[in-house]
C-alpha cells in the first residue's frame, strides 16, 4: 500500500486529534510477526524474507519520536470582501517527527481527491480563493492530517474552523441622477428652494435692511434710477440665488418576492449561487462556498446590485443615503454620507437579502422618509400593495422613482399547455400596474435604462402639474 493510500484511509477513519497507529501499521506488524513466525516453523525462507521488512519499518516507526500538536491557522483573510480573486495564507505547524501533512485547501493543484499533500517543511501556504457572486459563504475549512515516517503514525484527521467572508454586491458606474433637493446642510450638490450663495440666479428682488452690498445689481440699480432717485437706497436692487443643499434618498428594497426569467422556477426555492474556487473546488458539499440564497439573475439579485449601484452614485454626489426593507423594516438603515456609509448599506444589503422571504403587506412608514426626499422603490412589481406604497409616497410630497428589476424577457413555461396564456396574463397585469403609477406621478424605469433622463421629466410633470 502506497502513502498516498494510507493517507487517504487515515484521513477517512476519523479517529480524532491525537496521534495514533494507523491500520497499515497495524496490518504490517501483524503480517511481518506472523510471515516470520509461520517461515521460521515450516523452514521456509522467503515467508521469512517477505515478512521481515514489514516486521522492521514497523519496529523503527515505533521507536521514532513523533511530539507536539500539529496547528493549523489561517491568516490574512477579510471578514469582507469584492467579487473575484482573493489571497489568504495558511500557517502550518505539523509538529516534530512529521514528514507529511493531508491538508484540505483549495488553489493548490492536484492532489487525491479534495485532499493535498503538503512536505511537513511548509510553514506558510499561500491560498487563492475566488467568489464569484455576492453574499455570505465559506470559503476555506483547513482539515488536516499529520503523518509520520511511512504515515504509519498519523495525528487526527483535525476538522478546522470555517472561514468564511461577506462578499459585497458589486457597484456599477451610473451617470449622476437628477435629484430633488431638500436643505439639510449649508452646503450641497443640488438646487434648494431657499435663497443662498449658489452661482444659479433666484431673483432680483429691492434692496432689504441687511442684504450684502456686494450682492446690489448696479445695472438694474441705475436703470431703476437708484443711485439718483433716493437717497437711502430705496431703489437699490439685488441679486437673489439659489441655496446649494444636499439631498435626502432613500432605497426601498423589496424583498418579499425573488423571481427569475424562468416562469417555471417561480415556485421553486430560491438557488444557491455558490463561489468557486481557483484550481481544483474543495470537493465536498459541506465545505463548497455557499453564497446567500438568491437566485442568479433573478429578481432579488437585479434590485440589490441596482440598490448598491444607486447608493454610489448618490453618496458620490455628496447626499444622504439610507435604506429601508419593505418586507422587514427592522433591518434598515438610517442615511448618511461618505464611504463609510456606502460599506454600511452594502453590508446591510447582504443582510437584507439573506433575511428576504414572503410578507403579507409591503411597509414604508412616513418617519422612514425624510419629507422631499428622492424614493426609489425597487421591486419587481407583481402585486398590487407595492404599487399602492409608492403612490401613497408620491402624496406625500416624495419624488418616487419606481425601478422594475423584473427580469426580461420573461419565458414561458414549456411544460404547462397553459405556459403562454399565464405568460401574457402576467405581462399585462404587470404593465397596468406600472401604468398606473406613471398616472399618479411616479417616475417608472427598467433597471438598466437612462436615470437622468426619466428623473429629469418626471421632475418637469412634477413642476407644470403644481
């Protein structure tokens, strides 16, 4: 029997994390004690010459020390991370007397099965891991067997801890969106409706007890006759501008529903979109990397990556960005700016979809949105009760902007003779519904259209209809 195979029957015996004799061992000194017995009793000398070194490269494995604890550690591995290739490292401390360490790690080449031969030498092993979708997953579950001379002395198999990391939705590059402006600060990126020190002219208005006399319009000033006509300034005139303010948005995420193109899979729990690892996969389905449960593509998918996208751009902008889950409210997030505030909602995206599931009824309660502050509803719009929560934002003074993450183009069920007929019914009950809020005032947009442009006529109907 090879190493290798001794190691592999070691690793799969699981006697736990104490060093021990290995059933080779025990095999060998049996056989090598009993071929010299039985030759030395019949006369036969090659019963004598098979059993003798057996019976020696046990005795030597006996009497070589092999001490210590194996350790095993993982170092340099985030507790968040992008989407894509990651480096970690993997310190090894096999003991004295060991020769060879089966090891479970990904990125390392070929090796028996999931398991890889490492020289007991190794003190740091450098790791290659890939995730390739968002969410929470395992990464790297470092179990390891130490053996010794002939791997006829073993020390477990150890099962390590799970080192897992939080992947990040990815953020895609937008244009800058139109935004409505609410003063919450002196300053901003936007126009607010108050008088300010922005370069867009307001007014120009008669001179008031307390205006900067750097403001006075002279041209208007002398065509009102002011620098003749009165002599305490009456006629003075000057100009008024627009305060720059920063903006109030808030990301309602729906939850409740998460539906691919596929009509046939909507009654099918969401998949599991799992990482990969570089090289050769860890093998096992208890160590694979498993992401949240979302389905690739889907619904659920499109509107956090759409959430994170937005939340970019916008917090780039210099606003104030929060979140709100329309199907647990609880596990928002309040607004803020800044890149601290982005790693926050990003994080609490993957916390939100690994949470989502079915509710009764979509919530947005009026304290969760800044009075004049940009709604944007991210959902895939197939009942009635989201459709009615942002109108009912639309009411109460809030630019909406409704963002349909339903995948399209939508198929049909192939083995229902019913497929096309629910297909249609669907894609008409889905149209009215996005009608109907574009009637009330919402801003309505497929992920993936212009943002600018849809925000900048919604804000026009907004104006000529007042």
């Amino acid at each position: 029997m090879s190493r290798a195979e001794r190691l592999r029957e070691a690793f799969t015996g699981g006697r736990g994390a104490h060093w021990h004799p290995t059933d080779a061992m025990v095999r060998g000194l049996a056989l090598g004690v009993g071929m010299v017995a039985l030759g030395g009793l019949l006369h036969e000398v090659e019963l004598v010459l098979f059993g003798a070194p057996l019976l020696i490269s046990t005795l030597l494995a006996l009497v070589t020390p092999v001490t210590g604890t194996p350790r095993v550690r993982v170092r340099g591995l985030p507790r968040t991370g992008e989407i894509g290739a990651a480096k970690s490292v993997v310190e090894v401390d096999p003991g004295a007397g060991a020769e060879v360490m089966a090891i479970r790690l990904p990125g390392l080449g070929e090796g028996i099965g999931p398991v890889h031969l490492v020289s007991a030498s190794a003190r740091e092993i450098e790791v290659v891991l890939r995730r390739d979708a968002w969410g929470e997953g395992v990464d790297l579950r470092p179990d390891h067997l130490v053996a010794g001379p002939d791997a006829l002395f073993v020390h477990g198999p150890v099962t390590a801890p799970e080192r897992g990391r939080v992947i990040l939705p990815p953020v895609e590059a937008l244009p800058a969106g139109l935004l409505p402006a609410r003063a919450v600060g002196l300053v901003g990126a936007h126009r607010a409706r108050r008088p300010g020190d922005s370069v867009e002219l307001r007014d120009i208005r008669a001179f008031q007890p307390g205006d900067r006399l750097r403001r006075i319009d002279w041209r208007v000033s002398l065509r009102a006759g002011g620098m003749a006509g009165s002599a305490d300034g009456t006629n003075l005139h000057v100009r008024e501008h627009h305060a720059e303010a920063d903006a109030d948005v808030v990301l309602a995420l729906d939850t409740r529903l998460d539906v691919g193109a596929e009509l046939g899979d909507w009654a099918a729990p969401g998949r599991v979109a799992s990482g990969r690892a570089l090289g050769r996969s860890l093998g096992e389905r208890s160590l694979a990397s498993r992401a949240t449960t979302v389905r690739p593509g889907g619904s659920l998918d499109r509107a956090v990556r759409a959430a994170a996208s937005l939340a970019a751009g916008y917090l780039r902008q210099g606003d104030r960005v929060g979140l709100v889950d329309l199907g647990r409210p609880q596990l928002g997030a309040r607004a803020g700016v800044g890149r601290r505030q982005l790693l926050r909602l990003r994080n609490q995206l993957v916390v939100c979809a690994r949470s989502a599931g079915w509710a009764q009824r979509p919530v947005l309660r009026p304290e969760q949105v800044p009075h004049g502050a940009l709604v944007v509803v991210l959902s895939p719009f197939l009942d009635a009760d989201v459709v009615e929560l942002a109108v009912h934002a639309a009411r109460r003074g809030n630019l909406v902007l409704a963002v349909d993450v339903l995948p399209s183009p939508l198929r049909a069920d192939r083995e229902t003779p019913w497929g096309e007929s629910a297909l249609k019914v669907i894609r008409l009950e889905h149209d009215v519904r996005l009608e109907a809020m574009r009637q009330h005032g919402v801003a309505v947009l497929p992920w993936g259209a212009p943002i600018a442009g849809v925000l900048r006529a919604a804000q026009t109907a907004r104006r000529v209809s007042r």
